[in-house]
C-alpha cells in the first residue's frame, strides 16, 4: 500500500502517471489507436481472443504515455472503454492475461514498437545508480534526484522501473555519496577544528545562544542611509523595501 509520504513525493516529481478520471482531450491524444497500431495488434493477436487484443492495445496506448506497463485490469473505466470502442470489440471484453508468459510476450513487443529498452535491474540498475552518484554530488532534494534520472531514462527510451524501485535506489545511493561527502569533509579537519564543531551546538552560557544558532541568525537588513548617497542607489533600495 501506497503511503501518503510516497503519494507526495511522486506528485513532485516528472514520472508519469494516469489522471484518475481522463477528460475527452487527454483520451483524444492518448487512447485513440490509430490504423497502424491497430493492424500491429492484429498481427499479433487472434479475434478468438478479444481479451488479449484489447490487453495488447492497452499496454501499447498506455506505454506511449507513461513509459513503464500499468495494470490492464485497474485502469479508469472510460479508458478501456474509449479503446474497446474505437478496435470495434463487445462492450463485454475485459482485457486479462492468464497466461504469464503471454504477457511478457506482449511487453517485449511493445518495447520493440516502440523501440525501447526493457527494465531488466542487471542492466538498467547500474544505469541508473551512476546518474544517481553523479546528481547526488549536486543536488541534495530527491524529488530533484529522482527528476534527474527519469528525465535521462525517459530521453535514452528506456522502460522505467516502478516509482518505488527509483525511490529505494534514490534513498540508497544519496545516503552512500552524503556519507563519503562527510567523511571527505572529516579527514579535512584539524584536530581543533573537530574540538570546535563538537561544542557548536553548546551554549556559551546562561542566556547566550550557541554559535549554531548564532549561525541561523538571519542577516539584519542593512541601514537605508546607507544606500541612500545617490538618487539611483536611493530609488534601487525603495524598490527592494517595496
């Protein structure tokens, strides 16, 4: 189960998701098969089996969009129902694979469609963990982080992971670069400078602030006399009090 902390993080990020309930616009441009891929889906599938050819075109409609393979039987009704419509199937087809090995053949024709690449976590995880230890040295937010590397595998089309398998990389590879980080910053540092910065959060006495929080102090702002000497330094520092 999805927690709320894992629903706000994925709302901060670009990987792609389906609207819960699609307007005619969004199912216009993203759930209308066109003659090609319906011949595609013909080809590869049997009018014996209408569950497997409405499964196909799902899976390669919603590719299209969100780069990784959603589940066939939890998609918003007017999806299924606007694809099924328009491959002219009974409006009683669901589409379901009971057979396993069907569907990773219809993922694998999907990805070759499209020309994309497969998720496999022995080839794509590397792949995936050097961009992070690359952006984790620059950029510390994972909202951020994980914006870095789907944009990248989105630009290489390459089949995204699940959210959750990005999430656990990301948590991983950024507490591994922060660590090395530290230690780097550690092996710097003189045996007072350590004495130091192991008092900082001390308070130099009853009533004084400890110099950890004299740090957060925020800047004072500074006196307008003293950018007041000439008229354009006078108007420039109206403009910034306003």
């Amino acid at each position: 189960m999805t927690s709320m902390t894992d629903m706000d993080l994925i709302d901060r990020t670009i990987y792609p998701q389906i609207p819960t309930e699609p307007d005619s616009k969004w199912l216009k441009e993203h759930a209308t098969p066109t003659d090609e891929e319906l011949k595609f889906v013909h080809e590869h599938t049997s009018n014996k089996h209408p569950e497997l050819e409405l499964g196909l075109m799902l899976l390669l409609k919603l590719f299209q969009y969100l780069h990784y393979f959603p589940n066939v039987t939890q998609l918003p009704p007017g999806i299924t129902e606007r694809i099924r419509t328009r491959m002219k199937l009974d409006g009683s087809v669901i589409a379901k694979y009971n057979v396993p090995n069907t569907l990773t053949r219809h993922y694998n024709l999907v990805c070759e469609y499209q020309g994309a690449t497969p998720y496999g976590s022995e080839e794509t995880d590397p792949v995936i963990e050097s961009i992070l230890e690359d952006a984790a040295r620059r950029v510390n937010d994972p909202a951020d982080l994980l914006n870095i590397v789907i944009d990248a595998l989105l630009k290489a089309n390459q089949e995204l992971p699940a959210f959750s398998t990005l999430e656990d990389m990301t948590g991983t590879v950024r507490s591994r670069v922060h660590r090395a980080i530290f230690r780097s910053i550690e092996a710097m540092l003189s045996e007072s400078d350590t004495a130091r910065l192991d008092k900082v959060m001390e308070s130099n006495g009853p009533g004084q602030l400890s110099e950890w929080n004299l740090i957060k102090q925020p800047a004072a702002k500074p006196p307008f006399r003293t950018c007041a000497n000439s008229s354009s330094a006078g108007k420039n520092c109206v403009r910034l009090r306003l």
